[in-house]
C-alpha cells in the first residue's frame, strides 16, 4: 500500500446542489435538471440538451477580490466560489500551513471554449477593442493564477491535460505531489468546462453527444447503461478535492471523507475516439495492483458510464474482465451529465460520500440495462455496506484513468 | 453624446473594473492611475469606454491626458460631442 493520502476538504457546484451536504441529498434522492441548454454561446441550429447550474453571485464569494473575478472567466469564478468550499472544509484558514507547502492542480484544458467564443463574439466587428484582460483570461493557468491569488497558494500550480479524465487526472497529480513531498496539502480542482455552440455541434455530428432520441424530452435523453442511450449529455459543474497525508491530517485532528489508495493512467496508444476495453483493464488492473488489492474486495464501482453506446457496452467488458461484476454499480452521470473537465473530481466526490454513508444512488433512465448481469443501482437508492470503491475515468486520446478509494479508517 | 454623458459612461466602467471604488465620488481633476488603477485596470477602462460610444481612439492621444476630464475631451472629439 503506497503511503497513506487522506481526502480532508471537498467543494462541489452543481445544477442541484451547492455544497457537499446538499450534493449528498441530491444523491440520496436521485435529483437531477436537465434542460435545453440556455447560457449565451450555446444556441445553435439545433437545441442541446445539458444541466446548466443557477445564475449565482460570484463577485462577493472572496472578500476584497471582486475586481479580479470580474475579469477571470465564468469557470475560474465557479471554482473560486468551489474551493472557497473545499478550502474550508479542510480547515485551512485555522491551521498554519505555510503556503508554499500547499500546491494546486487543475484539472483538463481547453475548459474555456465558450468564453473564447463569447469575446470573439463581442469584438467581431471592433478587434481592436478586445479588452486586456482577455489576454490573461484566455490562458487555463489564469484558473491557477485566480485561485493562487484567492487563497495564497505558493507552492507548484499548474492545469493538466487528460480531457473527459481531467479531475482524476488532477487528483492523481495532486497525490504525486504529496508522494514527491513536493506539499503538504494539495488541491485537485475539477473545473466547470464551458462549452460552447461549436464543441456541441461537432461532438454531435462525431455521434458522441446524444440527445437526439430524447429531442422533445430531455428529462429522459442522459440515460447511462440503457438500452436507449445515444451518446452523453452535456453537464455543468465543479468539485474541488483536498488532499493530504494522513499523517499529517491526524497532527492536526483534520477529518477525513476516505482514503486515496491507489490509481493508474494508461493511454491506448491510438488517438481514434473509440474507447479500447484493453486499455481500460489495464487501468484498473493497475490502480488495484497499486493499492495491493484484489478486485474481491472492491464493493462498488463509479463507473466513467456516460450514456455512449459505444463506450457504456466496452466498458461493462473491461470491468467483467477486472474481476469487478460483482460490484453496485450505478451511474452518477445519469444525474449530472458528462461534466468533462469536471466529471473524475466530481465522481470522486459522489464515491467518497456514498462510502461514508453507506449508500448508492440512484441511476436516473436506467429501465433496461445493456447488460442485466451487473448489480445495477436502478431508479431507486441503495443501502449498502462499503468499504473501497473503483472509480473510473475515460477520454479522447486515448485516456483511461482507475482510482482506487476507501472509506475513512 | 455630451461631454457629461461620456463621463458618466466613463465613471460607470471604473467602478466595474475596480469595484472598490463603488460609492467613491469620482470628479474630473482625478487622475486613473491616482484613483489605484493599475495599468491593465487603466487600459480596460479605457477600452470599455470606446466600445460603449462606438469609436477608437489611439493610444497615442490617450496618454497625454493628464486626468479623467482630459480624457472625456478626447472622447469627445471623436463622438463630435
């Protein structure tokens, strides 16, 4: 087992919940909100269907940096006002930690498509105009540069690739750092990836977003693992994760949500969007390897599930080849679509709660299983006794991430 | 547009670009860089300002105003105000 990382702060937005305890509920009870997407940027030919989340008031979530977030985009204030949570949540603000033991890793790139759109937009007519601070908005780093600034972070920052793995790609860099002993205290933030009409479109016309058998309905069209999916349904939402050794959580009598015991990223070596079970096996064959564990032992999977008839079918293949059929299984983005960049962290936040309480939610549309062998999680929650959890993350290039997680000692 | 017009437009993006100033009265005979404006703060201003009254203005005519009234001139010279 590799040294002991802790997760002692979680901060989540989403369309249903703000905050960890109403994220909690919101599992428990199945809630979802799913719509036409409406934000500017986003109106095309055709409708989209998504999950956006409220109008909220970014500007006073940090006290005396109103003007810094008036310049950063919509996905570094959503993460402001999440690690605002996660921050603490962790305590941080009581404990001394000096800050250049704390570092910050964002997960995914590319997350500000929309905002990008929106300027061009705005100045198609006036280039000459563009304002200033787009030139320091455009870039992902400025998110790590905001939140640095926000919560005087000082030790390493930077954003990461990883696409639709983005978060886990994130967490497991925020665990390197602690293993590097490069931190003590490292924060992987999932960041709300702001797509826009383009990104839309051209997914739909790849066939990987779905949408439109559920054209006229789109409470049904996210709907993992059923027989009627056609492809995932875009989601907005951020989760922000603290991570830390678990020594160095106790000396300070931090709580703890659950264990990171292990992970892996493995790549395809095929750029085709097409997910390989073979690559996906390997992932968590080598996340369990590294945590010394049997798949035996794992309780429940949060499986990448996004709704892609493709890639639902292979990974159900990959897991029964895992050794990990026998698990609950459920489908965290029947309820709040294919978050992206956002979706590893979010996930890993959605595992550690259902762990910790002893439950699994619900999976929104899932009538009829493409593969009935499984210990589905159907429309209704379930009670269950867990102790580790495989959690899985997929993406474009090739990607394939497993986390191993366990409940809090 | 008259020349109190582009001053209240003017006032009107400072005090979103540096929302401190919020309730702080602005007069003509203050200079941006004296209110706290930095020079990306200054160069927004500036910007915002010729895209709400639809004109460009060069740098170069800019940087010899020595004050927010200095500026509203300038401005106002190219919206024939």
């Amino acid at each position: 087992m590799p040294q002991s990382l802790a997760i002692t702060g979680l901060g989540i937005i989403l369309p249903t919940a703000t905050g960890i305890q109403a994220f909690e509920e919101a599992l428990v009870a199945g809630r979802a909100r799913f719509d036409y997407l409406k934000r500017p940027g986003r109106e095309g030919r055709q409708r989209f269907i998504g999950s956006e989340i409220d109008e909220m008031e970014f500007e006073s979530v940090i006290a005396g940096k109103a003007g810094l977030l008036r310049t950063a985009s919509f996905s570094s204030q959503v993460a402001a006002a999440t690690v605002t949570q996660a921050w603490s949540d962790a305590g941080l603000d009581s404990r001394r930690i000096a800050p250049e033991r704390v570092s910050l890793i964002v997960g995914g790139s590319n997350f500000q498509q929309r905002h990008q759109q929106q300027t061009m937009q705005r100045y198609q007519s006036a280039p000459q105009l563009v304002r200033p601070t787009y030139a320091l908005s455009f870039w992902d780093t400025d998110m790590v540069g905001v939140l640095s600034e926000c919560f005087h972070v000082c030790g390493e920052g930077y954003s990461v690739g990883g696409a639709s793995a983005g978060g886990a790609v994130a967490l497991i860099h925020a665990a390197r750092q602690l293993q590097m002993g490069l931190a003590d205290v490292s924060i992987a933030v999932g960041p709300l990836f702001d797509i826009s009409f383009w990104e839309c479109q051209a997914l739909t016309n790849l066939g990987a977003m779905g949408g439109s058998r559920f054209a006229d309905q789109p409470a049904l069209a996210c709907r993992p693992f059923d027989a009627q999916h056609d492809g995932f349904i875009f989601g907005e939402g951020c989760a922000a994760i603290v991570l830390e050794r678990t020594d160095h959580a106790r000396q300070d009598g931090a709580k703890a949500y659950g264990r990171l015991c292990g992970w892996s990223m493995v790549l395809d070596g095929l750029r085709h969007p097409k997910p390989n079970a073979g690559g996906q096996l390997q992932a968590m064959r080598a996340a369990l390897k590294m945590a010394e564990m049997e798949p035996g032992q794992i309780d429940y999977v949060n499986p990448h599930g996004t709704g892609s008839p493709l890639g639902d079918s292979t990974e159900l293949d990959a897991l029964k080849a895992a050794g990990l059929s026998h698990c609950w299984i459920n489908a965290t983005k029947s309820l709040t679509g294919h978050c992206l960049t956002a979706s590893g962290a979010i996930e890993v936040v959605a595992t550690l709660l259902q762990l910790r309480a002893g439950f699994c939610h619900p999976t929104r549309n899932l009538r009829q299983p493409i593969d009935s062998s499984f210990r589905w999680v159907k429309e209704s929650v379930v009670e269950a006794d867990l102790r580790y959890a495989v959690s899985n993350s997929f993406a474009f290039g090739g990607v394939n991430t497993s986390l191993v997680l366990g409940k809090a000692a | 547009m008259t020349k109190d017009n582009i001053f209240e437009v003017m006032k009107g993006h400072i005090r979103c670009v540096e929302p401190e100033m919020e309730g702080t009265p602005i007069s003509p005979n203050d200079s941006l860089k004296l209110l706290g404006l930095d020079s990306v703060a200054r160069t927004e201003v500036l910007l915002l300002t010729m895209e709400s009254l639809g004109v460009t203005v060069p740098n170069t005519r800019l940087a010899a105003a020595q004050n927010v009234g200095e500026l509203v001139e300038i401005f106002a010279s190219y919206t024939g105000g």
